[in-house]
C-alpha cells in the first residue's frame, strides 16, 4: 500500500514530505503520475530524498538553509548530520547561497558489466539516482545523487547555459561540500595526514575522529554504533584531488589542492566534479566486498584491451634497497645486460611472465633524486643493451618491464615520453613501471612561459599529467603501474591499461624506513587505501631480516604472512620481491607464489576488523580453485573460517601454508608448515595465526 504522504491526494495539495524522511519512497513516481505530475515539474519542492534500493540507506537533499545540504540516514540512524554543499568561483562567487531546488529527474539502473580484469570478473551497477537543479534565477547547477547499497556518491554538474556566455573561464576557489560526522568522540578513524611531504606514504594513525586534523582519502571510520563508513571520492578527472579537512568537531570539509598559483581547479562552463563518496556496511568486510568506487566510473574507453595482461613478475629492486646494487652505473650497477637475463632465466624457470628493470637509462648517477632534468628515456648505460634482452626474454617467454623514473620533473619525461614509449614497444616492452619520488609540493614543471613552477602530486594539473602518460601508453598498447602516483579513484574501469599503483608505504621501507611498516600496517590497508583499487605493495619477502631479527630495517611479519598478501593485497599485477636465492632455500614456501593467480572470477571478504585481522577468497578467473589469504596484526589469533564460498558438491585440496606453533614475528618468523586436506563447502578451518602471522591457502578442485 502506497503510504499516506505519498498518495496522490496529497502530492497534489503540495504536502510537504520533510516530515517523512524516515519512511520508505517506494511508489513516489507512481503517485506523481496518477495525479498528472513529473518531479522535474515540483518547482516548490524544498527536500528531495532518494534510498539504496534495498532501502538501507536514505538521502536527504534540501534548500531550508538558504543552501544546498545533504544529510544520510543508515538503517533509520543518522550517519552524516546536515553536511553543506555547494561550488566558490573567482569570477561567479558561490553556487550554493541563495539557490533553491528548482527541478527534479530521478531513474533506478540495474545493470550488470564485465571487466577485462580484476577482483571479479562481473559487477552488478544496481542504484537509484537522482539530480536536482539549483537556481537563483540568474544561474543554474546541478546536484547529482546515486544511492547503492554499498553507499552512495554525489557530484556537481555546472552547465553550459546563457548566464555563462560571457563566462568562457572558470577558476574554482572553494569547494564547500562537508561531511558531518556525528559522535566524533566516540567515533574511531584510520587515517594518513593529507598533502604534506610525502604523497600517501604514512603509517595509518588510529584516533578518535575528532582528532584528525587534515587526512587524505579513503578516509574510514567506524561509529559508536558499529556501522562501517569510509569517505572518498570517483572518477578524479581534470579536477584536484579532495583532503579532507577538520573544523569544528565531527565536520570534514573538502579541501581541493591547489595549483602553485593558488587556484583549486581551472575549469570552464559545462563540467562535472569527481564523485564525492561514502561506502556504508554494518562491518568491516563490508567495505572490501564493495563495488561503489568502479561503478562511479565511466566504462573502458579504450576498445579492445585484451592486451592488457595481468600476471606476475621478478625485478631488479629489492637488490638496490638493501645495498646490494645500484641504479646508477659502476661497479655495482644491478641493470647490466647479464644481471637482467639471469633474472629472466629465474622468471623462465619458475613460471613468471616478467622482469622489472630499474636504473637501465642515463640519469641514475649522483643526487637523482634532486635531479630528474637529467633522465634519459631513450639512452641506456653502455652495460644495458636493450635489444639483446628483448630477444633473449622473448627466447623464455619471458617480457622485459619497463621503467621511468622521472623525479618529480614532469615537463623533462613528457618532452620525452613519445620517444620513450616508441622504444619500448620497438623492444615489446608492454608495462612500464613510472616513479615521481618528489617531495609532496616539489613536482617541477615548466610552464609555457619557460618559468618553473612547483605542483603538488594530487593538484589538477598533475591529476591530468598521469592520465596523459596512461592515455600514450594505451596508443601503443602498453599499460601503466604508477608509483608515487595520484590516488586511485576508480580510472582503471576507463582506462584498464592504467593496471596498478602505489599510492601507500610499500614494502620497500622495511628495507630503509624508520621506522619500517608495523605488524598492524597490512591490516589496515585492505579497509583503506585498497578499498581505491589495486596496489603494487611487492609483497613477498623470504629473507625477512637480512641484518639481522634484532636490526629496526626488517620485514615485521612471520614468512606466510608474505604468502597471504597476494591474496589479501590486489593488483592485478603481483611480483616476488625477494632476491632470487631467497626463493631457491624455500621452494616448498615458494609454491604459493608460482602457484597463486592474479586474475579473479570473485573475491569474497569473510572476515576481519579494521586494523586487527583480515582474510580474503578468491576464485581463480576461468579455473575452479579457490584461494585463501587470511593475516594478523601483531596479535596472535585464530579465527574459524566458513567453506560455504567454493562450489558445493565439489572436493578439493586445501594446500596449507601457515604458521608453525611456535612462530612469531619478533623472534622466529620462518617456523611454518605446509599440510593438505580434503574439504568441501559443508566444511570449515580454523586459522591460528601467529603474531603478525598469516595463513595462505589453495584449494585446487578436484
């Protein structure tokens, strides 16, 4: 039965439905309908509200303020309070004060789509959405919400309309949107400081929220009440990335980062911001099982990209972290022409489909890090013969990966880029690793006065720099890793060739941090900075104390918690970091990484709390075995894991790798046990986890 605020009676005496925003929407098209009315015709409406389709979630959009705010609702609580929105511009002032709802559109999609690859082969797009148009009679501008079940996101859309004809230049100075957070006190964050030094490279503090002064996304949080929220934002396209910044207590306001002349986006009449984002879950494996940040993208616009492969790979790194090597040239120098085929020999003979090599090109000697005008991407050194390595790799079926680290001096690599990628796919290079390892303020670009000038990482103009780099590589059907990049919001269901990034601290400070990555670190990624997409984290790591258990450079995790990150931490994209003869001691151990696949038919987060544990499955795409990551923080603890998710009626083995009993991080990382077992999808395991400890399994059907 159509409730009574909804009937057509009383749509059609204007009955102001405020008051009801905690009942259900359903058959409010209808009731328009019957009595002659569209919502695009309700001039006088003052709150719009849109739900989740399974009616969870519940946004309300009004004007009472004399500005536009929004305030959400989840299982009938409120999660964010009245939050503002609203557009400040230099030449128009702010679209938001003194505009009133002026019209309405509203449609449900259910949709299903494919990705050529990733953490599940099919996505369901299942939302309701609404836009309302804002006016204050001179100028218009929209609002656009999509409610899912996983969240919902909302953009602004300003138009080309005849208010703006004089207005061919539009520079943004604000963003006013807010995220009112009730209970800050009581309210628990994860979260990493925003544009300061470094780009995401922090330890994950834990605080209450009210502590957070200003944060990078995705930003997550859990409630007094235990709902599960994590803030971020979809489809950043030429617009700056969003920190999010605390003024009073509980209120996080968006924060664009700002060009070097203190411009937040250089913009012009008819455009759309990026998705502003909120996933809502009742727990922590909630937010890993969702889907909110790809569905809030535009689908592949590059055609046919089934030369994107996933898989995996070796490199010439982790020697150069640990002082073995050196980029640069010289006695030490780890890119030799000798040094990359006996690489690619380990790759052949141990089922890996590339060889990463770092510091082959001109550039790499003295203070490189200061100095990327001087990189060369097309000269390699004279101990480097790039065509001799393409052809013998191509002998092992095994591809060379390429590298460009550009020190932050993006106008030096984009002068050079078209030369760069000609090389590379001359050579059959079809991956580049890219590096912009500048401090956060000190990317260098000269401008088309022949000026310098400083951006940040996550500024417009270097948002729009790495798509650049994306969109050339895809013409020569070549995909992109970034490092140092900008955040991950979505862009690989637009563009598949951009296949992974950092984006956080990676393995590498184990090997020079201080201090290195804590116990707790990879369990607070999955629930953070994964939930943007897949990282490059290069995991696996044999030798985890190669100065000793007693030194502060050590990997702090016991050896089959390295097994249980390639499952647990995505990339499509996974590579044995671990120097060769590492893997050669521990060949039993090694298996789960020859073994273990990088393309996913599903991903089924089963467990976890943020910051304390996490385990993952994942079906193998086009095979019937399944994989289990499962890890800890530097608590031991054992946790019982349902079977329900492989096929029924199917047997399989379940090849273990775990903790031995008397395992721990501190003191003796490397007791593990490899066992089998036959199960089913009736049965369950319990996994007893070490401290920092992990277990990694594959069920091969049967």
């Amino acid at each position: 039965m159509t409730p009574s605020y909804l009937q057509p009676a009383a749509l059609c005496a204007g009955v102001d439905t405020r008051a009801q925003f905690n009942k259900p929407i359903i058959g409010l098209t209808y009731a328009l309908a019957l009595c002659g009315l569209t919502l695009s015709s309700m001039v006088n409406a003052k709150t719009v509200q849109v739900s989740s389709p399974d009616t969870h979630i519940y946004i309300s959009l009004t004007d009472d303020s004399g500005h536009p705010e929004y305030h959400i609702q989840f299982n009938g609580k409120t999660v964010i309070n009245p939050s503002k929105l609203g557009l400040v511009f230099a030449q128009l002032g702010e679209l938001g004060s003194e505009f009133t709802i002026k019209n309405v559109t509203r449609n449900s999609v259910d949709q299903t789509w494919q990705q050529p690859w990733g953490e599940r082969e099919n996505v369901r797009d299942h939302y309701n959405r609404i836009v309302a148009t804002l006016s204050n009679g001179k100028l218009d501008f929209d609002i656009e919400f999509k409610a899912f079940n996983d969240g919902i996101g909302f953009r602004y859309v300003v138009p080309k309309q005849a208010g703006l004809t004089s207005t061919p230049k539009l520079d943004i100075t604000d963003e006013l949107t807010e995220f009112v957070i009730p209970n800050p006190q009581q309210t628990t964050a994860w979260w990493i400081p925003g544009r300061g030094w470094n780009r995401y490279e922090y330890l994950y503090r834990t605080t209450t929220l009210d502590k957070i002064d200003r944060a990078h996304t995705p930003m997550t949080f859990r409630t007094a009440d235990g709902v599960h929220m994590s803030i971020h934002e979809a489809a950043l396209t030429d617009y700056a990335a969003m920190v999010l910044n605390q003024g009073r207590d509980g209120t996080l306001r968006a924060d664009l980062t700002p060009w070097s002349d203190g411009i937040r986006v250089k913009t012009q009449p008819g455009f759309s911001s990026p998705w502003r984002t909120i996933q809502i879950a009742n727990d922590a494996p909630g937010l890993l099982n969702s889907d909110l940040i790809l569905n809030l993208n535009e689908p592949n616009k590059l055609g046919d990209v089934s030369w994107v492969q996933p898989g995996k790979y070796v490199g010439i790194w982790w020697g150069m972290h640990l002082n073995e090597n050196t980029w640069g040239s010289g006695p030490k120098h780890g890119a030799t022409t000798s040094e990359t085929k006996r690489y690619m020999d380990f790759a052949a003979q141990y089922g890996f489909d590339g060889v990463l090599v770092e510091g082959w090109n001109e550039g790499w000697d003295g203070s490189w890090f200061h100095n990327g005008d001087v990189f060369s991407f097309t000269q390699a050194y004279p101990d480097f013969d790039m065509e001799a390595i393409s052809q013998y790799g191509k002998s092992k079926n095994v591809r060379l990966i390429g590298h460009h680290e550009t020190s932050g001096s993006v106008t030096n690599y984009r002068n050079q880029m078209s030369d760069a990628y000609d090389l590379y796919k001359k050579h059959g290079v079809t991956q580049i690793k890219t590096g912009y390892v500048a401090d956060g303020g000190d990317i260098k670009r000269i401008d088309e006065n022949g000026i310098t000038r400083h951006e940040w990482h996550d500024g417009q103009f270097m948002v729009n720099e790495y798509l650049h780099s994306v969109t050339e590589a895809a013409k020569r059907g070549i995909s992109i890793n970034t490092h140092e990049p900008i955040k991950d919001t979505g862009l690989r269901r637009t563009y598949p060739n951009w296949i992974a990034r950092e984006g956080a601290r990676g393995q590498e400070f184990n090997a020079w941090g201080s201090p290195p990555n804590t116990p707790e670190h990879t369990a607070i990624l999955p629930y953070t900075r994964m939930l943007a997409g897949p990282m490059d984290f290069t995991p696996g790591i044999f030798n985890l104390a190669p100065e000793g258990l007693e030194a502060i450079n050590r990997v702090n995790t016991t050896l089959t918690k390295q097994l249980a990150l390639y499952v647990v931490l995505y990339s499509p994209i996974q590579m044995a970091a671990d120097l060769p003869r590492n893997y050669v001691q521990r060949l039993d151990a090694f298996q789960f990484i020859q073994d273990v696949p990088t393309d996913w038919n599903d991903s089924i987060a089963l467990a976890g709390d943020i910051g304390d544990y996490v385990a993952f499955a994942r079906k193998q795409r086009d095979a019937e075995d399944w994989y289990l990551g499962a890890l800890t923080d530097e608590k031991p603890r054992k946790i019982s894991i349902k079977l329900d998710f492989l096929t029924p009626g199917k047997q399989y083995q379940a090849q273990i790798y775990r903790d031995g009993e008397k395992a721990d991080w501190l003191s003796n990382p490397y007791d593990y046990v490899i066992e089998t077992q036959t199960v089913t999808a009736t049965d369950s395991l319990t996994l007893s986890l070490a401290p920092s400890g992990g277990t990694a399994i594959r069920f091969k059907a049967l």
